[in-house]
C-alpha cells in the first residue's frame, strides 16, 4: 500500500512539473521519455483490468469519450499530416485514459489520496512561486535577469510586480493548473471538518490566488472567475434559507 501510494505521488510530481509542463514541447528526449512512460504504465493498468475481467471503469461519460474518440482518429486518418495527427490524438486519448485510472481510484475510495495528492502539488508550486519572488525581490539569482535584487539598488517598493512562471516555465501554462486549484481549495475549506485543516486549506487557496494574479494571465483570471462564480451559485442553490433571497436568484440567474 505504502509503495502504491509514493508511487502515486513521485508520478503525479513527474506529471505536473515535467512531464505536463513546457518541457514536454521543448526538450525532445523529454518527449519521448513521456510518450513511452505513460503507453507503458497505462497499457500495464489496462492489461490487469482486462485480466481480472473488470474493462474501463463505468461513468456517465464512456460513451461520449468513446465517440470523441472515435472523431479523433477519424480526423487524423484523413488529416494532411497523419503522423502529427495521431501522435496529437495520442496525447488526447492518454488523457481520456487518466480521467479512467482517476475514476477507477475514486470508486475504490482512493479520493482521499488524490485530493492529498493535487494539494501537496499545489504547496509544491507555491513554493517555487515564493522562492521565484524572493530571487526577483533581493537578487538571489533562482531566475535569469535576477543577480541584482531591488533592496541592492535601495528599492524597497518595485514599480511593478514579477510575472511568475518557474514552477512551470511558462506563465500561462502555471495560471491554468493554478487556477482551478484556488476554487477547490476553498471547496474544501468550506467543507472540511478540523478546524486546523480548514485554516491551513484557506492559506493554500489565498497563495494560490496570489500566485494566480502574479501570472498576469487573463485566461487564468476569467477561468477563476468562472470557478469561482459556479461555487457561489451551488452554494446558494443547495441553501433553501438563501434561495428565496431574491438578489441570490438574481446572482444565479446571472
């Protein structure tokens, strides 16, 4: 159990901050080493499954997964460049395959470990984040332009803030995972029992959210925005006391 759980986690580590980040377009040994790494380990998932007689995991969601699919490959058979084509489907279906192993662990009742998981990413990242500002602030060297801090020069106040993008090379690829994370942190927070654990959930989602703002992605914000819009709205819904508010069924309506 021990040994599935730390390879859960070193795997989800090499996803996010490897694997899934820019340096999967920019560095070709990485791009193979990923391709044959995740046919490899999902072939293995789906071998043991079609071996115990069990198939993909039942959800509400296989047949139109199975029809997308079907599209895909379609598209790419009759595309210009089919090798592009089905090595772009490829990734589609090694995604679809993910959002199976994830079912397959929550049917289980391994949600648990998935939501520890996302969340020791998530402190991971805001980690980097603070060590990418402290470089920028006080000239520690972390990131290329930062050998000279603005406290060197006797800048206390900076004209202007940094744009983070360490932990994933590219600001906007950091405000996508970030993003939804600050709504389901404090989903979480809202919800969870400790009071300990609900303090320490709020802390992650406001740093999350200032390293959110820091990217400087509208993509990233409009997306919080949304997130964070549709949490409100199904919190008022499922509190009859608040639903006969007429400005929350407004907010709704909205």
């Amino acid at each position: 159990m021990r040994f599935s759980r730390l390879g859960f986690i070193f795997l989800a580590l090499y996803l996010v901050f490897l694997g899934g980040s820019a340096y999967y377009t920019l560095i070709f040994p990485v791009r193979v080493f990923h391709h044959i790494l995740l046919t490899v380990l999902l072939a293995v998932w789906i071998i043991g499954r079609l071996w115990k007689r069990r198939g993909l995991p039942a959800t509400p969601l296989n047949r139109p997964l199975y029809a997308a699919i079907a599209l895909w490959f379609a598209s790419a058979l009759f595309s210009i460049d089919p090798r592009m084509a089905f090595e772009n489907v490829w990734f589609l279906v090694i995604h679809v395959l993910f959002f199976f192993a994830l079912a397959d662990l929550f049917q289980r009742g391994r949600q648990r470990l998935i939501f520890e998981t996302q969340f020791l990413l998530a402190a991971l990242v805001v980690l980097v984040s603070a060590l990418e500002i402290a470089s920028w602030y006080f000239g520690l060297g972390f990131i290329p332009g930062t050998s000279v801090g603005w406290t060197e020069v006797g800048i206390w106040l900076p004209p202007q803030a940094p744009r983070l993008a360490l932990a994933m090379n590219i600001s906007t690829l950091l405000a996508g995972y970030v993003a939804p994370l600050v709504t389901l942190a404090a989903a979480w927070a809202l919800t969870v029992r400790g009071r300990d654990f609900r303090a320490v959930l709020w802390a992650l989602a406001g740093a999350l959210f200032v390293v959110l703002v820091l990217t400087s992605s509208r993509g990233g914000l409009l997306s919080f925005a949304a997130a964070a819009g549709t949490l409100i709205a199904l919190r008022i819904w499922q509190s009859p006391r608040l639903l006969q508010n007429p400005r929350a069924r407004v907010l709704i309506g909205g």
